[in-house]
C-alpha cells in the first residue's frame, strides 16, 4: 500500500490541486511508493478553471476532479501534511504540518504559481528515499 502525502490549500481548488498532481508525477518518476491528495479546509464545489486549464496545458490531470474536505482521517493516515494555508488546531496538534506560505495565488498567473510549487515539490522529493 502506497503512503499518502496530503496538500492542503484552503479551498482544495488549486495550490493543493496542482502540488498533488505534480507531486503523483515526480514520485512515479522517482519509484516513490508515496502517492498525493488535494484537500481544502473550506472546499469549493469545483476546481479553479486555471488550475484545470494550466494543468491540461502542462499535460497532466487531477487525480480528483471535485475539491474535497480535509478529515481527521486524512490527517491521521497521512505520511505527511503539506499545507498553504492555516489548519484547524485539532490537526495541527495530531501531526507535523509542512507549511507552504509565499505561493503566488494561481487565480493571478498560474505559471508562476506552479513554478514555486514545482520548486518546493522537487525540494521534497529528493529528501525522500523509496518507501
């Protein structure tokens, strides 16, 4: 069974989007057996049109298509918790939350959002070893 990495922006509709799709790409890449998932703390009902379109331009597509909610499942099955904005105290005292602040929002210049994601995505990617 693959381990879970979980991006969270606050409505799970375009940073977290775009970090777990890139993250699923680089870690099949990498023979990481660890797999990404975009929550949000306040889910929108539909992902940024930016984020899809820019996506589909990069090539790639979202592993979920409908913004989902963060849970505490999510929280304590996660192998790590990579986050863009604050989150709720009762998971933030249940794991070790990554913060991810400084991202351009992508609704401004998507390009510019996902190259710093990208960034801190490979970051991330050459400290882990295979699982």
């Amino acid at each position: 069974m693959a381990h879970t990495i979980v991006f969270v922006c606050e409505h799970g509709a375009a940073k977290s989007v775009i970090a777990a799709t890139y993250f699923n790409q680089l870690a099949s890449e990498n023979n990481l057996d660890i797999r990404a998932t975009a929550r949000g703390t306040y889910p929108e009902a539909e992902i940024s049109p930016k984020a899809l379109v820019g996506l589909k331009k990069d090539g790639l597509l979202p592993t979920e298509l409908v913004p989902q909610k963060l849970s505490l499942n999510d929280v304590e099955s996660a192998h790590g918790i990579v986050s863009f904005c604050e989150l709720p105290e009762e998971y933030s005292e249940k794991v070790t939350i990554d913060r991810w602040d400084g991202v351009p929002p992508v609704s401004e210049n998507y390009e510019t959002a996902r190259d710093a994601i990208l960034v801190r995505l490979k970051q991330l990617i050459n400290n882990m070893s295979p699982l």
